[in-house]
C-alpha cells in the first residue's frame, strides 16, 4: 500500500464527513465537546476575516500596514478587557 493512500486525508471527502460527524456527536454525547461562546465566535470570525483579507491584499500585491492582531480592530471589545486583566 502507497503512502499516499493511507489516513484520512486520503479518504473520500463523504466517508471523512461521516467520520467527523460520529466523533463530534459522541464527544457532545459524552459531555466533552467545545460548545462556543457568543465572544469565543466573534473574535474566530475576526481573525478568520482579517486572515482571507491579508490573503487577498497579498493575490492582488496592494499589501498595506495592518494593525497588529491584538489591536482593538472593527470595535470588537476583545482587546480592551484583555487589557484591563494585565493591570
């Protein structure tokens, strides 16, 4: 058997969408699946956004400064209680 045909990334994209959704079901069943806070989703987004943006920007060859990832962006909160706990 060729290395390339081995493990799930191998698999056909069906048979690995079942597979993830048995293991997903059964750690929600079992009491240990991570279930997502309103602020766990919105900061994800965010990266997630600013991450395709740069990716884009990069494509086109228009890459300008960006803030920092840390940096109070698009008014998400995030930043500022991260940094009121350091006080």
């Amino acid at each position: 058997m060729a290395k390339e045909d081995r493990g799930f990334a191998s698999m056909d994209r069906a048979k690995q969408r079942e597979i993830a959704s048995k293991g997903g079901k059964a750690a929600h069943q079992k009491g240990t699946a991570h279930e997502w806070t309103s602020e766990e989703a919105r900061e994800a987004g965010r990266k997630g956004g600013m991450a395709s943006h740069r990716r884009k920007q990069q494509q086109t060859g228009d890459v300008q400064s960006e803030p920092a990832a840390d940096q109070n962006v698009g008014g998400d909160m995030m930043g500022d209680v991260r940094n009121e706990n350091l006080t």
